[in-house]
C-alpha cells in the first residue's frame, strides 16, 4: 500500500507530502490543477518512462520519495531479495532528477538501477485509463491476465517443463543429424582411413624400436670387419696360439729352471684364461652383428610407413593409435547414425506428445476459466448500467511456446446483435472505462498487494452510471488501497478519504498544490463538482445528499 508521496521541485510543484491511507482515496480539481501532475511524479519515481523534462523550472534538481507498507508475503519482497536490497516492512522509494536530465534512484537508501524500479512497480501499483496501454487494453497481456483469473500456475508450470523438455530433444536430434550429414559427406575418407590404420597397426613405442633396431643394424655393417679382424687376431691363429706355444715351451724348461720360471708360468695362465673371455666377449659381438639385409629392408619400410602416415594425420607417430581409435567411433556413429537417429526421433515424439497433453490440459482450464470470466463480467457489468453489452475472453490456437499455443484476446459487443471486437477497438470512452472496471473488480481478488490508481476512468458517465462506477470502486477498495482522479461528484462522495489538487499563483509563479479536505470542504468541492464555480446553498444540498449516500 501507498502512504506517503513527497515531491518537491517537480513541474509546478515545489513542496508536497500526501499521506494515503487504505480504502478509497479521491483526488479532485478543476482541469488543469495538476492532478496529471501527481500522477507523472509517482511514475517517475517508480522508473516508468514519461515526460522528459519534469524540474521545476528555476530549480537545480527535482525529487520525489514514495514509501510503500508491505505486508507478509508481498511480491516486491521477492524482487528485493532478488536484487539483493534490504527486506523491510516499509520500502522506500527515492529519486533524483537534475536540471540537466541526470536521474539517481535510491531504495531503502541503496542505489538502484530503472530497471530494477520498475521490476519494484510492477509488484507496488497498477496504472489504468481510458487510454492506457500498460494494463488491461494490451491484448499482449490478456493471457496473463485470464491465467491469473484461472489459478492454473501448476498447469503452466508442466507446460514450460514441457517445452523446455522439448526443446532439450530437437537441439540433441538436431545435432546428430547435423553429425551424421558431416560424417557422410566423409565416408570415404574415414572407411579408407581406418583400413590403411587396421592394415598397418602401428604399436605405441614402435617408432622408436624400430629406429633404435635400424641404427643398430646400420652399425653394425660398418664396424663388423674390425670386430671380425680382432677375433682372428685373439684366435689360434693369432694370440691364442701364440701364447699356447710360449706355455709348453716354458713349462718344457721349468723342470731344469730351478723355479726361476714358475711366477712367468702363473701369469701367462692367467693371461691366457683373459684372453679367453675377450675372445667370448668378442664372438658374441659378431653373433649381435650378424643379421639378414632383408630384415634391415623390412625395418625401414615399416618405419617409413608409420612416419608416412603419422605425417599424413597430423599427429606423433605414437599417438596414432588415438587417432586409430576416433576415426573407429567416428566411423562407428556413422554406421550406428540410422539407430541413433530413429531413438532421438522417438524422443522428440514422446516429448511432444508431453508437450501436448500438458498444453491440452492448460488450454482446457484456460477456457474454463474464460467461461467464469465471461459470467463474471455479465454480473458486473449490470450495475454499471450495461446490461445489454457482452463481454467475451476469445481463445483460438497460437504458435506453440512456453505459455501454451493459446492466444488470448478480451473482445466486447457494446449492443445486441453488434458485431464484438477488441476491447480497445469497440467501446467508446464512457463504455470503455466501464469495461475496464469491470474488469479489474472481477481479476482484483488473483492479485496481492497492489495500489490500483483509476486516472478519470469515469471519463463520459454521469448520473446513475457514474453512481454505479463509484460504488464499484467502493467495492473495489475494500480488498485493496484505490487511489481515483476524478471530475464525478457521485464517484467522489464515495471516496474514504478526499484531496482537492488546486493552483495558486504567488510572486508570479504558478503552483499547484494538494489540500486534504474536511467533512465541511468535502461539501463545498463535491457542490463545485455539481454546480461549477458558483457554488450555492442547493448545490451544497446535494452534495450533502450524495455524502450521506
């Protein structure tokens, strides 16, 4: 609920605190005593989009402070937490705007964003008119507004899970046809691909085996004569004979060489064993060198393929096997594509027949519901003395979405057998702020919290009908704070509480002002509302007549 707006240096406006209180809150005034005014600054405080130039001229910067009383569970608790502002009982609401056009808002004494305002607005306070395009006459907001009448958030909660659902499995078939189309363009490629890779079966590390067994081979052709000269030369026919021979004949003298001898004879056998491991040492060398030339043919070549195809795939000759291994599953889901196809396209399927069950059951509740609206407004429209009008909530088929396939649209006959159109189309500006009444008395009872503001909605009525409006109003008010302009004395007598909004000029300038009014100037204003200027003893009569009811 609204209870306080202070403005200070806005438009005509130099200082003005109002305090509302709950019920029915009249403002009225003769045309052009800025009660438009009061309206601009609420707007502009709560971030809607309005009047450019809204300083007082004269004035460096313009102000307006809105305090809201929120109660247990209100909305705009929800976007305060969202935005991470404090959660209080009482929101206030502050905003600057400099001479140059410069605006900062303030909430709870945190600087905030518009949007971030206009988030808060949409919880605090609904505007409506004849002519505005914020509420009900937005046909863009009709299937809101019946789907609040109706209750059914489960039941739009199952579609969106649905369509989220849905969407989740024609991106995935999607993907995969897409996969499947680059994977054929392919084929060839990858059949031929993985052959060569299953025909060569190159082994991690085989590079370098194979280069370290090439290279090794490679040696040994060059170093084999020497190693082969060697041998001759540790063998009997060369070392190993020789100090055979020099053995028999020292141990043929030993005998007659007193001992002198014996230590040669020692060391020589000890040479002789040395010289036997060498010569060992030596024939298994020549038995390592010694390989077929066919095989050093067969190492190179399936060295050279191996580099050859590691070259050909952009890869390390030991990470061929990785690449083996992907173009097999790329190979694999090209040849699993028609299965996995069809399974994805069953899912679709299945999520669409998802789709439409819960669509289906949105959809029948939404017409339900549209037939208690249409039943509602016939009842409410009798009192505001439009009996003969009809109102109808049209639902045809829409484009699918998240909300349902349902378009939604409030369409009226001002009179029997008149062909009916769009509420914004068909009534005139009498009959339209009468519908719209109507309209907000039926779908008041879906929303919590909010200060509903009627800008001279009974505009065009008079008499008995403007009677019938105010006392809608008056209903109205009494489940929610209802905040009027307007030039009807039946509507205002009905008001709880009254303000006059009057001009007064003072040095020259001229300044609007906003005076609550006493039970004696409630008489007088509502006695200039039925008379004029010139108010007289009878006009206060009947004025006093309508205060009393």
């Amino acid at each position: 609920m609204l209870t306080a707006l202070d403005i200070r240096d806005m438009l005509i406006i130099d200082r003005l605190e109002l305090r509302f209180e709950a019920g029915l809150n009249v403002l009225t005034g003769e045309t052009g005593a800025g009660k438009s005014i009061l309206l601009d600054a609420l707007g502009f405080v709560l971030g809607w989009r309005g009047r450019a130039e809204l300083v007082r001229p004269g004035a460096a910067d313009g102000e307006v402070t809105a305090v809201f009383a929120l109660g247990p569970g209100h909305p705009a608790r929800t976007v305060l937490d969202a935005a991470g502002l404090p959660v209080e009982d009482e929101l206030i609401l502050r905003r600057l705007n400099t001479a140059e056009g410069r605006k900062t808002a303030w909430v709870n004494d945190r600087r905030v964003s518009g949007e971030t305002l206009r988030a808060l607005s949409d919880t605090l306070v609904e505007l409506h008119g004849q002519h505005d395009d914020r509420g009900l006459l937005n046909p863009r907001g009709h299937r809101a507004l019946l789907d609040a009448f109706a209750g059914v958030g489960a039941e739009r909660a199952a579609v969106r899970s649905a369509w989220r659902a849905l969407g989740t499995a024609r991106q995935r078939l999607a993907e995969a046809e897409a996969e499947v189309d680059a994977l054929r363009a392919e084929e060839d490629f990858l059949r031929h691909a993985v052959e060569e890779f299953d025909a060569l079966s190159p082994q991690p590390g085989e590079d370098a085996a194979l280069d370290t067994r090439r290279r090794l081979m490679q040696g040994a052709a060059r170093i084999r004569d020497d190693v082969a000269k060697a041998h001759a030369a540790l063998g009997p026919q060369g070392a190993e004979g020789m100090m055979g021979d020099a053995a028999r004949w020292l141990q043929g003298a030993a005998d007659r060489a007193e001992g002198a001898l014996d230590a040669a004879i020692e060391a020589l056998g000890r040479a002789v064993g040395e010289l036997g491991e060498a010569a060992e040492g030596v024939e298994r060398a020549m038995a390592a060198l010694d390989f077929d030339p066919r095989e050093l043919e067969a190492v190179e070549e399936r060295l050279f393929a191996i580099r050859a195809l590691a070259r050909k795939h952009d890869v390390q000759p030991d990470d061929l096997g990785a690449a083996h291994d992907a173009l097999r599953s790329r190979l694999g889901a090209l040849d699993r594509g028609a299965d996995d196809l069809r399974a994805l396209g069953d899912e679709v399927g299945a999520a669409e027949a998802a789709y439409g069950a819960a669509n289906a059951a949105l959809s029948a509740a939404r017409r339900s519901a549209a037939d208690r609206l249409d039943r509602a407004m016939a009842a409410e429209l009798a009192p505001l003395k439009m009996d003969r009008a009809a109102f109808r909530v049209a639902i045809a088929p829409g484009e699918p979405g998240p909300e349902g396939a349902d378009t939604v649209q409030f369409v009226v006959a001002t009179n029997p057998g008149a062909p009916e159109g769009p509420l914004n189309k068909i009534a005139s500006g009498g009959e339209l702020s009468r519908f719209l009444l109507a309209l907000k008395v039926c779908l008041t009872a879906t929303e919590t919290g909010k200060s509903l503001i009627f800008d001279e909605i009974d505009r065009g009525v008079g008499g008995a009908t403007a009677d019938a409006v105010g006392r809608r109003l008056a209903t109205l008010a009494e489940g929610a704070q209802v905040l009027v302009v307007t030039h009807s004395p039946q509507v205002a007598a009905l008001g709880r509480h009254h303000w006059r909004v009057e001009k007064e000029v003072s040095a020259g300038t001229t300044l609007s002002r906003v005076v609550p009014l006493d039970a004696p100037a409630r008489i007088d204003e509502i006695a200039r509302m039925l008379s004029g200027e010139a108010v007289t003893d009878e006009a206060r009569g009947a004025a006093r007549a309508l205060l009393t009811g």
